[in-house]
C-alpha cells in the first residue's frame, strides 16, 4: 500500500454563520490523482483552500506526510511540499511568465531545485517557454492554466490541489490538461482536483469523493462512481458533462 | 520670467510632490489605502533634519544617510504595530481610520515637541544659483530633483530586479495569490509599507533644505501628493514622480499667469477634472487596479 499523503479527519469550517464543511474526512495516498466532484456551492473550494491554509478549521485535523499541518501557515505548508493552484487560476497578470513561474519557487527549497523545476515545467508545457518573457495576462485561457499549474510546480511540491482546471475551457483544451494533469501524476506528483466537468474527471482518477452541501456523499474509484446510477442521474448528463 | 523657466522651476518644485506621490503608490499598491499621513510623516523627517542641523550641525544632504534608514525602520515598525491585522481585513475603512489617527497623533507630538512656529533651515550654499542660458536655477531644488531621480531609480530597481520586489509587484496585484506561492504577505507588505516610509524620509530632507514647515503643513503637502498622484495614474512609481513634476509645472504656472491666490483653486480644479475624465491617470494603464 502506497503511503498516506494527505488525511483530513472530521474536518468542519464555516464562514461566520455559514457552515461550509461538516465533518469532513477523506485521504490521499502518494502517487494517486484523486477527484472531488458535486455541485456549486458545494464546499469543495473550502476544502482544498482550508487544505492550503487560507481558511481556519472550525475543528478536524489535516495531516499531511506525517505531520499535523492544521495550524501550520500557508507558507510552511507549501515548504512541505502541498500546494494549491486556486479557482481562477490567480496569476499575475502584469508579470511576466518566467517571473509568475519565479514566485512559485520563492522559498528556498523550491529555489534550490529551481533550474530542475523550471525544466520539467517546459517540458510538460513547451508554450511557457516561448511566451517566457510575455506578460501572463496576454496568454490564452489554456495557456494560463498550464501557467497555473507551473507555477505550482515549480514550488516542487508532492501534492498538487487544482481548483477547477477546465473553468471556461472547450471540452477539447480541457482533455489536454487533463492529459498534462496525468503526465505530471505519472512523474510522481500526486494530484487531488477539484473539478465540475464530472464526467471527464472521473475517467482520469485513481479514485474519487462527492461532496454536498458541505458533506462527503459517496467515495470509490473512478469507475465505481461512473457506473453508479446516483452519480449519473445527480451529475453525469446524457452528453456526459456536469448537471 | 521665461516660459522655460516656469517649466524649469515647476518641474523642480515639483519633484517633492514625486517623491511623495511615489510613497503613496507603493503603499497603496499593497494596502489598497490612501496612506493620508504621508504628508505629516514628512513634515516630521523634515523636524528631524531640522533637529539634526541645528543641534549637531549635520549638513542636510548628509542627513538622509541617518535619516532614510531611519524611516525604513519606522515604517516596518508602524507597519506591525498598526497595519499588520487592519490590513489583512477586507474592510479597507479601517487601515485608514488608523493612518487618520496617526497622522493626527504625529501633528500633535510634533506641537508638543517643536511648538506651533514654523520652522526652517538656513545652511551656507542654501541660496547658490546656477545661471546661464538665460535661466536662474536654485541649487537646492536642483537637488530636490536628483533626490527624486536617484530614489526613483532605486525604487525602480528595487521592484524590477530584486526577488523581494518582484514579491511587492505580485502582492500588489493578488495577495492570497502570493500567499499561495509560500511568500509571507505580510512581510511583504510591510516592506513595501517601509519602502514607502522611506520615501517620506527622502521627501523630508528635500523639504527641509527648501521649505519652512509647521506641524500643520503635512496634510496639505499629502493632498498636493494626492493629486499629483491622480495625474500621474496609482500603481506605477514613476508615473507618479512624473504626476509630481506636472503638478509642480500647473502650480507655477497657475502662479505666474494667474495668481498665488488662485493656485490651490486650480490645483484642486485640475485633480477634479483628472478623476471624472481620467481615472487611470495621464499614464496609468486601465486595469492596473484591479480586486482589492
Ligand atoms: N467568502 C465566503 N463567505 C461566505 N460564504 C462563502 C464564502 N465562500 C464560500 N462560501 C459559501 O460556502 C459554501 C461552499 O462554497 P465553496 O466555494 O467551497 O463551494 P464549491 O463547491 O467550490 O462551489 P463552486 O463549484 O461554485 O466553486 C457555499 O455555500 C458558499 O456560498
Ligand atoms: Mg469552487
């Protein structure tokens, strides 16, 4: 059995009054890509950035390779090598891409891997080496999610948490990142995606959680999930895409 | 008087607002508030450099070698004792109910401590002039323009070409993003809160070798800083040291053409006009400002 990389137990957070997760528990083992899948509003943006560290739990623990990171700061969490590639994708416009791909490896660790890193970002996604020294604002929607993802990568991480990938893509650039997602799993980044487009997540996942209205409802593999008439009735449309 | 001279002397003058405007940018571009006490935190690195001419008799050039560092760490140490938490909170009204109080708090210690008369430096080439081509040029306001040139330059690379810098810019832009990338914010925001400070520190001096100066001067020089700030467009250094010069330039020519008496009515004109038909500045980029 490969190692438990990521554990979250009876995790709840709420914002004020709103609760948003409620005891929540799940578990990522190294080398997996796993997927969290349910519908908006759902909690699954809380969980990875309560993960990252941006939000305070209500209680629950995470652990993440041994340690209790619960109350760590969001930098010593990425200094363990877990990080988030937020909704939206956040980068920095006005900056150029080798400069977004330089802050994803600021701390010290990740810099010292930095040329390593940087070759392994271009080699997964050869457009950021062209557009290097463009600014970030002036790529493509695929482009700036590979940007995204680099920059990530570059922070030399063990777990990667991808907020909706495919947000505002066509089905055919979501397929590519999805090919790239899996490319970066096969070099032994384990992956833990957040994703909307059910249907096309749950074919690249090792296993899968659904989560509603703050709560995990069903967990198995990929295949599980897609066979599973509740799944395909709630979220797997008859042309196979969300809702 | 020459219209060049006008120009000339406008653009000197006009260095201090530069200078303080750049501060301003800075702080805004991480804090996302108009850091109003500006123009008092100058007004007492002025007191300062008055102080250390008068009792140590420091020429006020070499001042800013106490005097910059100094503010630097003034500006970290305002920054965690007053900003730290305000600043992390999405509600932006409460940073500057806090840069309100401080600047009302540093008017008062400066009462207390130097008294309501204004006050002033005369030091040996303080009159100097530079004559030629026709032109009369005060070398003390030759100087307020290289100090805005020189800190100018420095803030520049700073931002460009230090790591650190290039954490300020990406602050400026996201801050959880940052965050997000392992970088400490809050560091970095109170570095470019310093940075900022630091300016004020430099503006100081260059008052205080041209200026007389009361406790009460400060927050009319911030809002001169305001509007060159408005010119010159928020969110890029040098647009501001440039919205500075300009400010400088319709000030002096307000008060040739016009009157003395007419020149804040048409400086406060000008920055009207600036905000409903500019917002972006004369050199501001539209979107530079983005989320909060
Ligand atoms: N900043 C916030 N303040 C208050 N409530 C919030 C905030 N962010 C999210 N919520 C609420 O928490 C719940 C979970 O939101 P979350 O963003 O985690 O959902 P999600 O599953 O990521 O949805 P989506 O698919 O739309 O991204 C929702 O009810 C949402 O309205
Ligand atoms: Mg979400």
């Amino acid at each position: 059995m490969a190692n438990l990389l990521l554990e979250i137990n009876n995790l709840s957070v709420a914002y004020g009054d709103i609760r948003a997760l409620m005891d929540v528990s799940m578990e990522v083992y190294e080398g997996e890509i796993v997927a969290l899948v349910g519908s908006n509003g759902a909690g699954k943006s809380t969980l990875l950035k309560t993960a990252a560290g941006l939000l305070r739990p209500q209680a629950g623990q995470i652990w993440f390779d041994g340690h209790d990171i619960s109350h760590m700061s969001t930098k010593h969490r990425v200094d363990r090598g877990i990080v988030l590639v937020p909704e939206g994708r956040r980068l920095f416009q006005t900056l150029t891409v080798l400069e977004n791909l330089k802050l994803g490896a600021y701390l010290p660790r990740a810099r010292a891997n930095y040329a390593e890193s940087l070759e392994r970002v271009f080699d997964l996604f050869p457009v950021l080496k062209e557009r290097a020294n463009g600014k970030a604002g002036l790529l493509s929607g695929g482009e700036q999610q590979m940007l995204a993802i680099g920059r990530a990568v570059m922070a030399h991480p063990k777990l990667v948490m991808i907020d909706e990938a495919s947000l505002g893509l066509s089905p055919i650039l979501t397929r590519r990142i999805f090919d790239l997602i899996v490319a970066l799993n096969q070099q032994g980044t384990t992956v833990l995606m957040v994703e909307q487009n059910i249907h096309m997540a749950l074919n690249v996942c090792h296993r899968a959680y659904v989560m509603k209205t703050g709560h995990i409802v069903l967990s198995g593999t990929g295949e599980e999930l897609l066979a599973n008439v509740d799944v395909r009735k709630a979220y797997v449309g008859e042309r196979g895409s969300k809702l | 008087m020459t219209l060049i001279q006008i120009l000339i002397n406008g653009i000197l003058l006009g260095s201090m607002y530069g200078i303080a405007a750049a501060g301003l940018s800075l702080i805004f571009g991480t804090m996302r508030i108009i850091f109003i006490a500006q123009g008092t935190v100058i007004v007492f690195f002025a007191f300062l450099v008055y102080w250390l001419f008068v009792k140590a008799h420091i020429d006020p050039y070499l001042c800013l070698l106490i005097i910059v560092p100094f503010a630097f760490l003034v500006g970290l140490g305002l920054f965690y004792a007053l900003f730290l938490r305000a600043a992390a909170l999405e509600d932006k009204n409460v940073s500057l109910l806090i840069a309100v109080g401080l600047m009302y708090l540093i008017e008062n210690a400066i009462l207390k401590v130097w008294s309501a008369s204004p006050r002033g430096i005369n030091f040996s080439y303080q009159g100097a002039v530079l004559a030629g081509w026709g032109l009369r040029l005060s070398w003390v306001r030759i100087g307020l323009f290289a100090l805005a040139m020189v800190s100018g330059l420095v803030v520049y690379l700073f931002l460009q070409k230090t790591r650190l810098g290039m954490a300020v810019r990406a602050a400026a832009e996201d801050m959880e993003a940052t965050t997000l990338q392992g970088i400490n914010s809050g560091w970095v925001c109170a570095v470019s809160f310093a940075v900022g400070i630091g300016l004020a520190g430099v503006a100081g001096v260059g008052m205080a070798t041209v200026y007389s100066f009361d406790y009460q001067y400060g927050f009319t020089f911030a809002l001169k800083a305001l509007v060159a700030l408005s010119l010159g467009g928020i969110g890029n250094v040098f647009g501001a040291l440039a919205g500075g010069l300009l400010l400088g330039i319709i000030e002096n020519l307000s008060d040739f053409y016009l009157s003395i008496g007419w020149t804040p009515a048409v400086t406060y004109g000008v920055f009207i006009l600036v905000l409903i038909f500019l917002p972006h500045g004369l050199f501001g980029k539209r979107g530079v400002v983005k989320k909060a």
